[in-house]
C-alpha cells in the first residue's frame, strides 16, 4: 500500500469544551496519511488517475474551520470519513493536534487510523 499525505495543515477554527473555546478560534494542526495503490497514477502521469491531495486538503481545511465541533477525537473521525470518501483511498492516518490548549507543550491532540471494510 502506497501512501500520499498531507503534512502540517494549519487551520483556525473552534474547537474545545470550554467558554472561550467556544469563541475564540484556535490554531489546529492536522497531518493525514491516505493509503492506497499509485501504480496506475504513476504508469499514466495523469492528474486523474492520482488521489488529488489539495481538493483533499481543501476539504479537510474547509470542514475543521466550520464544523465547531468540542472534541478533537469527533474532528479527528470527521476528517477520517472525509478521506475515506475519496476514490481509491482504502485506509487513513489523521492527527489532530490544538496548539495552545496547554501551556508549555508544543500541541496536544489525538491520531486515529481507520480504513474502509
């Protein structure tokens, strides 16, 4: 299985339990790995035969910045969901980490696989 990914995507959006978590947008990180097979990308050199991973990031940065959702582990399957819709990818990696929730850590948050049955 091969993998594309799509390291360090840097979102604002509202995430967290809290009062001021929910009306102040913090900074997100979120890394994703798609597992699937290139060959045929490759062979062809066509865009079409490829898993296209900015529409993929495009959509991960659209739904974390709009969803407002309280938990990074709802986002986290959130976004895994939103990979797995794409043709071709047959399992995935998210991590989804919250930058400044804690004082003097450098993130915080959660990294999920989940693949299509």
């Amino acid at each position: 299985m091969d993998k594309i990914f799509i390291k360090d995507l840097r979102v604002t959006g509202i995430i967290g339990i809290y009062d001021y978590e929910r009306t102040t947008p913090q900074e997100m990180v979120i890394n994703v790995s798609m597992f699937t097979d290139i060959r045929k990308a490759a062979e062809t050199d066509d865009i079409v035969d490829c898993v296209d991973y900015e529409k993929v990031a495009n959509r991960v940065k659209a739904h974390a910045e709009t969803s407002k959702r309280l938990t990074v582990e709802a986002l986290a399957e959130d976004i895994a969901r939103l990979c797995l819709e794409t043709l071709g990818v047959r399992r995935v990696t998210i991590r989804v980490e919250k930058t400044q929730a804690i004082p003097f850590t450098g993130s915080v948050g959660v990294e999920i696989e989940r693949g299509n049955a």
